[in-house]
C-alpha cells in the first residue's frame, strides 16, 4: 500500500486501513481526533456532547490509575492523541516524576480556557443556535 495520505481510508471497515489512516493523517486532520467528553453542565450549558481539547482546559480523569483526579492541561501529543494534566505524574525507578499521557478518549472537560476569542465566539454561537 501507498504512504500517502488519502481521505477515501476511513471509510474502511479494515482495522489496518483505519489504524493507517490516523497515522498517515496531516496535522489538521489530526486535530479533529481530539474530541473530548464534556461535563454534565457543560452538555447542559453548551448543547454539546463533545469538544476539542485545547492546553489550560481543566479536565477530570475517567479511566486508568487516575481515575476521579482533575487538573489543568499541560500539553496535548497531537499524533498519539494524548494529554499531559499537571499533577498527574509518575515515579520513575531513580525516584524523578514525569508527566504520564492519558489517552483524550479517557477524559472529561469540567471547565474550558475561554482565554480565545474565536473558541467563546464558537461556543456561545453554538448555544444559541439550539
């Protein structure tokens, strides 16, 4: 098969196309995979089910070792869709703690970072037009 990237892939039903077309996948593209559960409130507020998760969301951890703990995030992997929160580390052997990526599918947005214009622009027009 071709390394280059074709949007005809995620129509697949094969999970080695699927997996393929995610990580041949522009950056662009990449950032549509970061869609994130919102809150109760938030799907209240909003009338939205999910948005992209963007650096200084707060967000609360789902699944995992984590689970129930909340903070802020630090920085988002676009291509293994992962998230660093602070103070989620882990202790390394040596005893030194790293930042541990969560998987975006496994965390929830309790409060957004509304410090962007366009993005508050994009939510409040998104409430009203429900």
């Amino acid at each position: 098969m071709k390394k280059i990237f074709s949007k005809k892939w995620n129509r697949s039903k094969q999970p080695r196309k699927q997996r393929k077309y995610r990580k041949n996948a522009p950056l662009n593209i990449l950032g549509k995979f970061l869609g994130c559960h919102l809150s109760p409130e938030l799907r209240k507020k909003y009338s939205k089910r999910s948005f992209r998760l963007r650096k200084g969301d707060t967000v609360k951890v789902l699944k995992g070792q984590f689970k129930g703990k909340s903070g802020k995030v630090e920085n988002i992997d676009l291509i293994r869709s992962r998230a660093k929160i602070e103070n989620i580390n882990q202790i390394r052997k040596d005893g030194t703690k790293s930042s541990y990526p969560i998987k975006i599918s496994n965390l929830m947005i309790t409060v957004f970072d509304l410090s962007d214009k366009k993005r508050k622009i994009k939510l409040e027009g998104n409430k009203n037009a429900s």
